[in-house]
C-alpha cells in the first residue's frame, strides 16, 4: 500500500528554517505530483505546495511564497519542503499528500 512518512519538524525561532522530508513507498513515485498542507490549531487544513510529478512545476500559497520551497529527488522517492524566514504563524502540523494518501504530519512549532 502507498505509504508516506514525513520528518524533519521541530522548535525553530522566528526566522530560522526547517527542512521538512516526505518518504514515500508503495507507488511509483515519479508518476505522482506531490503537495504540502498543513494544519494550525483550532483552523483546517490549507493547501502549501504543489510540484509536479518532474519537478518542472510547483505552486505555492501566497502566505509561504519566496519563503518555502518544494522539491522532489524521484531516485530517492522523496519530496523536501525547504522552509525559510520562518513565522510564529507557521507553526502547524505539515503533511505530505499524494497518490491519493496523507502521511502523519510531523509538527512544525515556530517561536517568537
């Protein structure tokens, strides 16, 4: 079955930067786009970043735009969010989306 597993979320300062991971297994990856969401507490889940299934097309939301950036290495089945210049308003939990599936989410906690 089609797994993914992120990690790479922590306790960042303000303006610091993550570098979040989403392995996946189970599909064949490099036929997939790949996206980012993430979940704040108390609001639903919103839609980050979007890349397509080479690599040559990505999207972002514009609260995260030349801030964040998607990339995917499909010989090691992996999709990277490369979080920079990061905000209190940014801690969520991130989840990794696609083939149909979410992963678990790895938390992402931003300090002011």
């Amino acid at each position: 079955q089609v797994q993914l597993v992120e990690s790479g979320g922590g306790l960042v300062q303000a303006g610091g930067s993550l570098r979040l991971s989403c392995a996946a297994s189970g599909l064949i990856f490099s036929s997939y786009a790949m996206n980012w969401y993430r979940q704040a507490p108390g609001k639903e889940r919103e839609f980050v970043a979007f890349i397509n299934w080479s690599g040559g097309s990505t999207k972002y939301a514009d609260s995260v735009k030349g801030r964040f950036t998607i990339s995917r290495d499909n010989a090691k089945n992996t999709v990277i969010l490369q979080m920079n210049s990061l905000k209190p308003e940014d801690t969520a939990i991130y989840y990794c989306y696609g083939g149909g599936t979410w992963g678990q989410g790895t938390q992402v906690t931003v300090s002011s």
